[in-house]
C-alpha cells in the first residue's frame, strides 16, 4: 500500500474481518526516484490516485523491498477466488533454485502481443516462449538477486530508449520479458480472462468443480461491481458471509 496510509487500510481491514481465523499485516511500497519517473512518464494520462495505483501494481516487481523478511511466498491479484487450499499449489511449485525460482500459469498470448515494437524485441521473446498470466505466482525472493533488478532495470530503459513504447502497459509485460525460464503450473491454478466483454468470458468459461482459482482479469469486468458476471456466485458465497462488510455488486 502506499506510504501514509497504513492506519486507513488497518481499520478497513478490522472492520472487514473483526474475528479473522488467520494473520495479516502490512506492507507499504514507496517507488524509487527513478521508478517514479518511468511511471510518469509511462502513464503520463495518469494523475493523483490514478498514477498512485500504477505505483501499487508495479509494486509486486519489487516485493523483497515491501518484504523484506519474507522468502518463499504465494503472490494472488485481488480479483480471485480461491476454491482449493493454496498450501497444494505451494506443493506443486515445487522446489526453486538460482535457475528457476518463479512459478505461474502459462496462457495462450504470444509473447510478441507484449511489446508495442516486437520488431525491436526479438531477443525477449525469443527467450520467453510460452507466456504466463501475472496473476497468481509463487517465488522465492532469497532469489531475486542484484542480476534480476539488473534484467528488470534493462526492460524499463529500453522502453524508455523508444519513448515507451517499447513495452506494453502493465507489470505483467515486464514480468515475463524478465522471467522466462518460469516453472508452468497446472491450469486450474489460474482460470482467468472472466473480466473480459462477456462473450469472451463465456469463450473461456470451465467447469468450476475443476478450477482451482477462479480470475477475473481482463479489466472489463469485477464481481464486486457486475451483477451478472460469470462465476459471480462464487465471490458471492464470500461477500455474504456473516460479518464481512464487502459492496454489493451493481
């Protein structure tokens, strides 16, 4: 979360889970000077909260800073529902080393849909093969060495280099440009794209008894705000338990 904004996020969270049957605490991320021009500049449109959630997304680049205790971790976006205890997907995982300490679901856009010039990006997607949604990860951060800012360093100056417009929008390009030897996890551990215009949404649709995680990506539409979203019932089932205090959808 933002810098300066612990003791707003602190007394949702209370109020949201009065009676929580599990830990939680939180991590603040305040971007460096330089990070802090890219984004600007990356997202000039961007203003105010706008520009303030860029920073939050590309926060997760930079998790051993908002974390610096931790090690092994399981990333998820805010737009999932969990249908399977996530200590199997931990399994599943399997061991990391220095080679490959980065796990996620693969998914079928190619990697040159990534770059605004892939032309100038043949080197990146040579490496990257089959890419992953960004949505739910797991990873070591004893890992994330000196040489990987290195690498993630090298993506945001060369799309600086082409007035940005190098890279796409959004962490997830960065991400898979700077992991390529990724470990791939079963689908069910990321059925995603449920966000998208709803016949796309549809074109995707699987039988949840077989999902793992449900994922809304794709921006369009979330469960909190679309009625009738597919999969809609599933966050339902959490929003209305007794106690929590989450929006009703429109």
């Amino acid at each position: 979360m933002p810098t300066g904004q612990t003791e707003h996020f602190q007394a949702l969270l209370e109020t949201t889970f009065p009676s929580p049957q599990f830990q939680w605490r939180l991590g603040t991320f305040q971007p460096s000077a330089d990070l802090a021009d890219y984004l600007a500049h990356k997202y000039s449109r961007d203003r105010g909260e706008r520009l303030l959630g860029r920073f939050m997304q590309f926060s997760r680049v930079w998790l051993p800073q908002v974390f610096p205790d931790l090690t092994r971790i399981l990333y998820f976006d805010t737009d999932v529902v969990l249908l399977e205890d996530p200590a199997i997907l931990d399994q599943q995982a399997g061991d990391f080393n220095d080679q490959i300490f980065f796990a996620a679901v693969p998914h079928s856009r190619p990697a040159w849909l990534y770059f605004k010039k892939p032309w100038r990006a043949h080197s990146y997607i040579k490496a990257m093969g089959t890419t992953f949604n960004s949505g739910v990860m797991v990873t070591d951060l004893r890992f994330w060495t000196e040489a990987v800012y290195q690498r993630i360093q090298a993506a945001l100056d060369r799309d600086r280099q082409f007035r940005y417009r190098f890279l796409e929008p959004g962490d997830e390009a960065l991400l898979n440009a700077c992991f390529p030897n990724y470990r791939a996890l079963p689908k069910r551990w990321n059925r995603c794209g449920y966000g998208n215009a709803r016949f796309v949404a549809r074109l995707l649709a699987c039988d949840p008894q077989e999902a793992a995680i449900i994922h809304w990506s794709g921006g369009h539409h979330k469960p909190w705000n679309t009625h009738d979203i597919i999969y809609g019932d599933l966050w339902r089932r959490y929003a209305n338990l007794p106690g929590l205090l989450l929006p009703n959808p429109i």
